[in-house]
C-alpha cells in the first residue's frame, strides 16, 4: 500500500487482484486450521494405493499398469478435494454469519469464488504428490520413463489434465452445497463419492468389472475422467466416446450447479 | 486513531444524507417486513434506531449494507446504490451475533477486512484501541463473548468508515466490556463519525445516540432528539385499590393503559401522573393506597410501540 497522496477514495480502493489474494489466503488459513479435512483429502488416496495396489504384485511389476493404477488414484484424489471443498465448504459457507459479513464488505462475488477455486485446487494438487511419490517408489512405474518407452513430459501433462478432470466433480460440489444445509452436504457427499469412486474404476481397476459393471461404469462422469486420466499417463485406452462422455457430464453438472446458486442467493437476496 | 479519513472533496459538499430510505417496503411471501420507510442520516449525526424484536431493524440494514434489496423505493448510500460494492468503501458495519471466523487469529481476521480499505487502521493500533493485543494470536472461536464483540465492533471500523452501522453491540456484555466499547464509539463518533446503532435496549441507544428513530411493523413511528423521544416515552403508574371496573379510568387526562393485577390493584399508566391524579381526585372516584412510581425505560417504550397500533 503506497502511503502518498491519494486524491480520491476510489482511486485508491484494493486492487481486483489484491482482494483475490486476501480472499485465498483467508480461505487457505481456515482450510488448514482443520487438520482432519487436510490429512482426509492428502492421505486417503496414498492409503487406498497402499493397501489396493502395491500388494498386488502383479500390477507393480509392470509399469503401465503401476502408472494406471497412479492416474486411477490421482484422479480420485482429486474428484474427493473437489466435492469435499465445494460440496461441505459451500453449504458451510451459506450457514455461517461471518460469510454474510463478508458479503457486506466493499467486495464483490469473484475474489471469494476464486479463492475458493485456488483453496480447492491446491488440496487436490497436495493429494496428488504422496500418490506420485509413493507410487514412484513402490512400484515399477518410473521404469516406463527409464526406458524411454514413455516421454517425461507426461508427468506435468498428466497433472494437468487431472485437474481438468476434477471440474465436473466441483460442479457436482457447487450443485449439492448450494442445495443443502451443512450436515445434509457431507452425508450427500459421501454417499455420491463413494459409488462414483468405485465403479468409476478408480480404486479397482475396470478391467475387474463384471461386463454389467463395466457397461454401466461407461455412462459416468468418474469413470471417464479415470480413462483419461490414465491416458493422460500412459498414452494407453482412450475412447472418443471418453471425451464426449466428460463433456456432457460437464455441460450438465455445470449447469445444475448455476441453477442452485442462482436459485439459493435468489433466496438469499428476497 | 480510528477516526474517519475525510478526504477532500466530498466534505465540502452540500447536505446530502450519507444513507437514505425513500418509501422502502420489503414482503417476505406474506408477511410484511418494511411497510413504507422513509429516513435519512446526515454526516455527524448518531443515530439509534430502536424497536421490538422483528419490527425491521435488521432488515433496514441490511438492505443499507447491500444484502438486500428493496422490493420498491429507493436506498441510497453515499450517494450511490450499496449493492455496488465500491459503494461501501466508506461504510463499516458490525454484523448481529458472535459472527467470527472460527478458525482465523484475531490479527488475520482484522488484516482480512482490513485487505478490503484504501487506507485501513494498523492491526495493532486497533486491536490496543479494542484491548484485544494480547488476543492477536488466539484463534477467534476461542475468544470470550466479550473479546468477540469487541473485535467485531473494531473490524467495523478498521476501514475508517464515514458511517458505522452497529447491529445490537453489546448484547450480553457486562459492564467493564460495555464502557470499553462505548468509550470507542465515543471517540469515533466526536471525531467526526457518523453511527447508526440497532437495540433494544434504550439505555445504550441513550448512551450513544443524539437521535432516535423507532421503529416498529415495519414502519417509522417517532423520529427525534433524545429529549423529544423520552418526554414522549415518560410515563408512570398510578396504582391503587378500588371496586371499579378499570374502564372508568381510561378516561382519565394522559392515561395510556389500565390493568389489574391478580391481587386486585388497579394500575393505570399515564404520561402525566400529576395530571392524571388530580383528575381522579375531583372526579371522586372510590381508591384506596396510591401509590405513583415512574414506569421502568422498557415500559416507557412499550407503551409507546403499543399505542401506534394501527
């Protein structure tokens, strides 16, 4: 903050980017404050590769099915930071006095939905790093890089692509937070996560499904983000229908979520 | 200090109030919220506006501080409308109950809305102002109801607000966190702040504010001085034995209200006792046991929110 003249009041106002900052980090403290929500969101997908993947050692002998197995649970890490954040943190958010406050400061919508997006973001990419390395460790993933049957930059591409894949999920979050109260949000949560999760293929791989499992694991947005995840990866398994599938589900998560907030701070604003 | 950046160009400006409410009415489904209010607080003034529970008051804010918005008429805030954020740049507003980030310190909490100012107060500068210093590291959902409610009233002014809207401050403070408080607002408010205060409680309205708007139904039912409120609100018992019906004193001059209790005395209140038993002495009305006491400042509102009943 300069400390000069400053000839009107406007003019010297916070700066867009200065309130989105104030808004991320508040966000952040908060989050973190919370020890259970940071190791839930870190450690769970670190777990289930623990005790789904390294014991078979079938899969982490051979490094394209270790790095499926990797993107599976990235991705899965990601899907669960996105519906917890969004889904809990939103309908927390609508009970709480002190977010009515903030509203009531010279602010507008954005910075806090972006602070939010960032907040969301980073526990997700934070999810992502004990799968890699526990996976980089533990299995026979690394040597598809070693032996050049695979090029580095996969690993950044991946990352990437798996935030993407996360979108339609913190769409689903948005959806559920704006629609229930704070309790109601983590029982929906959880039980549209743990189906999704699983017969999405992202604890077990889909090449175990029963043929009815895997024709319908096909029609969910879970499902198709695991494919392209693990594409993302290893190059291997791709479908066009994949695509059309998470772009769908995206159209009309996303939509469903605009509603409900329209719909909530229409109620909110009588 | 805390006290308002005034900065050049918009002081020396007409009289144009800071905040107004031209004809506002506001309906929730069926139930009417604001029935038509019209008011407007110029620079400097402290202005206490009082009613019942669910009369309009936090309405009225918050259709002031841009929460809401009026289903007719116009709210206006320096000028412009408070649903534009820019707009309350200059306005400080202390929310209704023990709204705190649970999980923030103290001095994140502050420098978070301070981070929305051109020109905000130093953390530490209003924190030592509050009494809240040593507090600066605790997280705020552990704070004492007391340190709550001051650090909510400081974050109201951490912005150097030209006008301070207070939502009920010191609801259940005792007395040693309540004068630190007013002492603050005090101080704001003679360097030149302008306040608008919610209770329902006369005396802080009395203690703070040089005038008084009540509110009750949704509507605007007395607006003036202190002075011009309490003499309206100034009533007294007159209560005493006798074997007349309570109607043959409702007549009586200044009488606003007649009673009997379950022991059989009669209590009528009146805004003038002298009057009112004079009266009652000439007409020769049966009484036994006078007694005159002066009505307490809750029954003094009471009866002036009972009798505007339309």
């Amino acid at each position: 903050m300069s400390t000069g003249m400053q000839t009107t009041t406007s003019n010297a106002a916070p700066s867009q980017f200065s309130l989105i900052r104030t808004h991320t980090k508040a966000q952040l403290l908060e989050q973190l404050r919370i020890p259970i929500a940071v190791i839930s969101s870190v450690v769970f997908p670190a777990l289930v590769l623990m005790f789904f993947v390294v014991p078979q050692s079938a899969v982490t002998a051979n490094p394209i099915a270790s790095l499926a197995s990797i993107a599976q649970l990235a991705v899965f890490g990601v899907m669960s930071a996105f519906l917890f954040n969004y889904g809990v943190g939103v309908a927390e958010d609508r009970a709480n006095p002190w977010s009515s406050y903030v509203r009531s400061l010279p602010v507008g919508a954005l910075p806090g939905i972006l602070g939010r997006a960032v907040t969301g973001m980073l526990f997700a990419f934070m999810s992502l790093l004990p799968v890699l390395i526990l996976g980089a460790l533990l299995t026979s993933a690394p040597d598809a890089f070693t032996s050049g049957d695979l090029p580095w930059w996969r690993i950044p591409f991946a990352v990437i692509v798996w935030l993407l894949c996360g979108l339609p999920f913190l769409a689903l979050g948005l959806f559920i937070g704006h629609l229930c109260t704070s309790k109601v949000a983590v029982a929906v949560t959880q039980v549209v996560f743990f189906p999704l999760a699983f017969a999405g293929g992202m604890m077990l791989p889909p090449l175990m499904f029963p043929d009815w499992l895997n024709t319908l694991s096909l029609f969910l947005p879970s499902r198709a983000a695991r494919d392209l995840s693990v594409f993302a990866l290893t190059g291997e398994g791709l479908e066009p229908t994949t695509i059309v599938c998470l772009l769908a589900w995206m159209l009309v998560l996303g939509a469903a979520a605009i509603w409900a907030a329209r719909r909530d701070q229409g109620r909110r604003f009588r | 200090m805390t006290s308002p950046s005034l900065a050049p160009g918009h002081t020396c400006t007409t009289t144009a109030p800071l905040a107004s409410a031209e004809a506002v009415t506001k309906s929730f489904g069926k139930s009417t919220a604001l029935a038509g209010v019209t008011l407007q607080i110029h620079a400097g003034e402290s202005v206490g506006l009082l009613g019942p529970n669910g009369a309009g008051k936090s309405i009225l804010i918050g259709l002031l501080s841009g929460l809401r918005r009026p289903d007719s008429g116009t709210i206006r805030l320096f000028g412009g409308n408070p649903s534009n954020p820019r707009t309350r740049l200059r306005l400080g507003i202390t929310p209704q109950a023990t709204a705190v980030p649970q999980n923030l310190t103290v001095g994140e909490a502050v420098r978070f809305v301070a981070g929305h100012y051109p020109d905000p107060v130093p953390t530490a500068q209003l924190l030592m102002d509050f009494g809240l210093l040593e507090a600066e590291r605790k997280q705020c959902g552990g704070l004492s109801g007391g340190q709550q409610r001051r650090l909510l009233v400081a974050l109201a002014l951490v912005g150097r607000p030209e006008l301070v809207i207070l939502d009920e401050p010191t609801t259940g403070l005792d007395v040693d966190a309540r004068e630190t408080l007013w002492r603050q607002l005090r101080a704001y408010r003679n360097a030149g702040g302008t306040l608008l205060i919610t209770s329902h409680y006369l005396e802080e309205i009395q203690a703070l504010s040089s005038r008084i708007v009540v509110i009750d139904r949704g509507t605007v039912i007395a607006d003036g001085t202190v002075d011009e409120i309490r003499s309206r609100v100034a009533v007294s018992k007159v209560s005493f034995e006798t074997d007349l019906p309570p109607s043959s004193f409702l007549s009586l001059p200044h009488a606003v209200d007649v009673t009997v209790s379950d022991s059989g005395r009669t209590t009528v209140v009146t805004q003038d006792a002298d009057a009112t038993v004079r009266e009652l002495v000439q007409r020769g009305l049966a009484f036994a046991q006078l007694e005159v006491h002066g009505a307490t400042l809750e029954e003094a509102f009471l009866a002036l929110t009972a009798k505007e009943q339309p």
